[in-house]
C-alpha cells in the first residue's frame, strides 16, 4: 500500500489547534481574574478544561498526543533504517525520550521533583522552579551525545530540528525562569505570570509540532519508495 501525506497540511492544522487551545486558555484566564471569579459552575468547568496551568483537559491531552506522535514517527525512522542495514539505536533512543515526554506532560512527573529540587538547591530567582534543573542538565547530555548524529542529518531536516528544540526547551525551560523569577516576586495569582505560563505552553505545542513535520519531511526524504504491506503470514 502506498499513501502519501501532505505535512505542510498536517502542519497548519495542528497550529490551527494550538491557536484555538491558546484562545481557549486566555478566555480561562479572563474568567479567573474577571470579577465573577470562580464561583459559578461553567466558569470552573471552562477553566478546568482549557487552562493551560491544569491537568488533564485538553491541551493537555492534545500536548501529549502530539508528543507521543512523535515518538511513533520516530519509531517508523528506527524501523525503516534498520530494514535499510542503517543504524537506528539512535533513533530508538530518541523515541523512548519521546514517550517519557508524553507521559510526563500527562501525569506531571516533572512536578514531583519541584520540592526536593528547591529544598536540595535551595534556589531562588530565575531558579525558583527548581525541577527543572535535572531536566536541563539531561537536555546538555543528550545533545553532547547525539551531536554527531545530528550533524549527519541532512541540512533541512537539521534546521527543522534545531527550530524546534530551540522553541521548545525556551518553552519548558526558559519561560519557566522568567516565571519563577515574576512568582518569587509577585506570587503565582497574577495575570502576568498567567500570560507568561500561557506563552510557555504555546511554544512547548509548537515545538513539538514543528519536529512532528521534521520527522516526516525526513521521512518522505530518506524512504521515498517505501511501501507499507499488510497481510497474513504465510504458513
């Protein structure tokens, strides 16, 4: 069976629903802070739902889901570069980071390391949020291990996973500090940090789309002539 995808397509539908999820989330953050507050019950509901700050709701799952997309078209790579004799650890590795990612959007394991994190660390400032401190030092050993692999991509797929990296970790990491530094000051109950918490999950979606359109430019790229087949196997 042959098929082909459109990726710029798939690209603009999922910045289609990001935008409405951001939409979404600053009408929860207007709701939050308008002089109703929280005491009627589709205002809890709507907040519960969109509000990027949240668990489980929609952006959350749609994160998730894009994330663990990922994965599997890494995967696909790994399998397809194995059937080619080419090696693919490295791109089996990536994919396990990738499923942890997913599930750690999901249940926020990242969350449970705030604590002992600010207590080992005792940090403050642009540090204040302190999970992220293990997070970003596996961030520096991973890129110094897949340097040379990364290196070996072609140009266009190297750009496409650079931009998303950049978006992403300045997401999850860098916004994090600018919004510990505001928290430490200010508290966590302002519309600033609400801006800043909700730009933050804008760039993590969009980075993680983004790489889900590098992957499968590379992957119309590198198997140009690959089938998919499906039957019983024969006895």
């Amino acid at each position: 069976m042959k098929f082909q995808v459109r990726k710029s397509k798939i690209l603009y539908n999922l910045f289609i629903a990001i935008g409405l999820l951001i939409i979404g989330n600053l009408f929860s953050v207007y709701l939050l802070f308008s002089t109703s507050g929280m005491e009627d019950k589709v205002t809890r509901l709507l907040v519960k739902l969109f509000n990027v700050n949240l668990e489980a709701n929609l952006p959350t799952y749609f994160s998730a889901l894009v994330l663990l997309g990922d994965s599997i078209l890494l995967a696909l790579i790994a399998f397809g570069s194995k059937a080619l004799g080419e090696k693919f650890w490295h791109w089996i590795g990536l994919s396990a980071i990738f499923v942890f990612i997913s599930l750690d959007e999901m249940i926020q394991i990242h969350e449970q390391l705030r604590a002992p994190m600010e207590a080992l660390f005792n940090t403050s400032g642009l540090l204040y949020f302190a999970w992220f401190i293990p997070y970003l030092a596996l961030v520096v050993v991973i890129g110094i291990a897949y340097f040379k692999f990364m290196m070996r991509l072609p140009k266009k797929i190297l750009k496409l996973f650079i931009l998303s990296g950049v978006v992403f970790v300045f997401g999850a990491v860098g916004m994090e500090m600018l919004g510990g530094l505001h928290s430490e000051v200010h508290g966590e109950e302002t519309v600033t940090y609400a801006l800043m918490y909700s730009f933050e999950e804008f760039l993590e979606m969009s980075g993680a789309a983004i790489f889900f359109y590098g992957l499968i430019s590379y992957i119309e790229m590198k198997f140009k002539t690959a089938t998919f087949t499906f039957g019983a196997k024969e006895a």
